[in-house]
C-alpha cells in the first residue's frame, strides 16, 4: 500500500497505544506523530482519524507532564469532534474529561467539575451505566472531591466506579487495580489506614501480574503504598 496510506496510519496508531501503555512514551511519541502525519496529508486537518491521532498525542504530553503541550492537542482534537460529531458524542465526551484533568493540576476545581458532570451525562446517554469509560469518569469526578476535602461526596463515587469495572472488566485488569488504589488513597486522606492498606496490597498484586514490575503504573503504586505504610 504505500508509506503514505490510512490502512499503514492506523497500524502505526497501534504500535503507538502499546509502546505507550508499556511506558515508552518517546516511542510512543514517534509512532503517533507518523500516523498522524500520514492522516493529515490524506484527510485533511478535520477528520476524525486526526483528531483521534490528536487526542492520542495530547493523552501522552499528559502523561509526561508537559500539560500545555497536552491541551493544545486536546483543544485541536475537541474542535474537530464537535465540528463533526457534534456536542453529544462519546468522543466529544472523553476530551472534555482530559481537558477537565488539565483545569483540575492547575486548581480550577470548578471548571473541573463543570467538565467532569458534562463528560458523565453524555456517557451515562450514550453507554448507560455499566461501562468502562462511564466508570472512569464516575472515579475522576470522585478524584475531584477528594482534592476538595469532600470525602462524603468522593466515596460512593469511587465504590460505584470499582462496583463496574469488577463487572465489566473482572478483578485482574489494570482498571481495576486502579480504583481499588484510589480508593485506599481516599481512606488513606481521611485516616482510616487500616481500610486502605489491603486496597493498596491488592492493587499492586494485580497490577504486577499484569503489567510487570518495571511499568510505571508499578512504579507509582508501589510508591503509593510505601508512603501509606510510612504515615
């Protein structure tokens, strides 16, 4: 087919999602510029491919930190969604809830929010409540609360969001680890270390079995429960 055609933009988006979800972010980068390279000269700057290739690239400058670089990607991508799917899409939704992420680093809890309860009513519309992504984004606007001090509030949230991935995606997946720790960290917040501890444990377990010990998403939980055990 070529160097320049969609079927091979596709298949580098790929190799892409699995260098980054193996924490190699630089190959990651790589691999998601040459498709979205490919997609632009094809498509043009308003096509879906781009801005999911968008949406990728700004997900990743997330995940090194580099959050202006992650927003202008992010607001590329959210223009095109709206453009051409308008403000009810999933799609539309999950940038929203990035850009939402962004606004929650920088402090502006209540544009945070604002997004987060956007983001849940197009997905509860679109997906009903039993799926992943409306899993997500019930544990992130838990996450919010928590930031604010809101335990009361945060708590059923982040129950709910680990009461569906245990349905959907069942109790060895990354998901999962991911909410039972951030369910420890809400315990953790509010001094109950004896509820959160086995929360902590469980999550590293799954996350090892999963993902390996040299994956940051390891990395980072280990480094959650050492500072748990250390309070």
């Amino acid at each position: 087919l070529g160097e320049s055609h969609p079927a091979l933009a596709s298949s580098l988006n790929n190799v892409a999602v699995i260098y980054e979800k193996l924490g190699d972010h630089k190959s990651a980068q790589f691999f998601y510029n040459k498709s979205l390279q490919i997609r632009r000269s094809k498509f043009g700057e308003n096509h879906i491919d781009v801005a999911q290739s968008l949406q990728n690239l700004g997900s990743l400058y997330k995940y090194m930190g580099d959050y202006n670089m992650a927003e202008t990607y992010y607001q590329k991508s959210l223009d095109i969604y709206k453009l051409k799917l308008g403000e009810k899409h999933p799609k539309f939704a999950s940038v929203l809830m990035s850009i939402g992420f962004l606004y929650r680093i920088r402090g502006d809890y209540k544009t945070t929010e604002l997004l987060y309860k956007q983001c849940l009513s197009i997905e509860k519309k679109a997906y009903g409540e039993e799926h992943p992504s409306y899993a997500s984004s019930l544990k992130n606007l838990g996450v919010l609360y928590r930031k604010m001090s809101d335990y009361k509030a945060a708590e059923p949230l982040y129950k709910q969001s680990l009461e569906i991935r245990k349905k959907v995606l069942g109790e060895e997946h990354p998901s999962y680890a991911s909410s039972l720790s951030s369910l420890g960290i809400l315990y953790s917040d509010m001094g109950d270390y004896k509820a959160a501890e086995p929360l902590y444990k469980k999550a590293l377990d799954i996350i090892r079995n999963s993902l390996g010990v040299n994956h940051p998403s390891y990395v980072s939980s280990e480094n959650s429960y050492a500072y748990l055990l250390s309070k």
